[in-house]
C-alpha cells in the first residue's frame, strides 16, 4: 500500500513538473522568437520554422515525461 501511495506521489510530482517544465520552455522559446522577429523581420519565415520545431521537440519531452508517469502508476498497481 505505501508503495502504491509513493507511485502515485511520484508520477504527480513526474507529471506536473514535466508539464510547468515544457510550458516555461515553450513560453521562453516564444518570447526569443518575437524578439528575434522584431530585431530582424526578413527573417520572420525562418523564425517560425525553428521556433515551432523547437516547440514540438519540447512538448515531445513533456508528453513522454507524463507517459513515463501514467506507466509508472500501472506497474505499480500490477506489482
């Protein structure tokens, strides 16, 4: 039982933590690109590009974060 309470207590701690992690990433990311797109805006194509490829990368991370975290819980129940 008390392995089960630290399993859940760890995937909530894993999952919401990869999740404010990959939201401050994306949010710092995006402030780069707007001030990078107001320094140089021929370039504003390119930005984007980068900039929304760097985004999935992020919230790749973070999906496979609460992945590991929802699994976490099943083989916890399991065992």
């Amino acid at each position: 039982m008390w392995s089960l309470a630290m399993a859940y207590l760890a995937a909530g701690l894993g999952a919401g933590l990869a999740t404010i992690g990959g939201g401050y990433g994306i949010g710092r990311l995006a402030s780069a690109a707007m001030e990078s797109t107001a320094r140089q805006p021929e370039a504003v194509g390119d930005i984007r590009g980068m900039m929304i490829l760097t985004a999935a990368m992020i919230e790749g991370i973070a999906l496979f974060a609460v992945i590991v975290a929802v699994l976490l819980v099943f083989v916890a129940k399991a065992a």
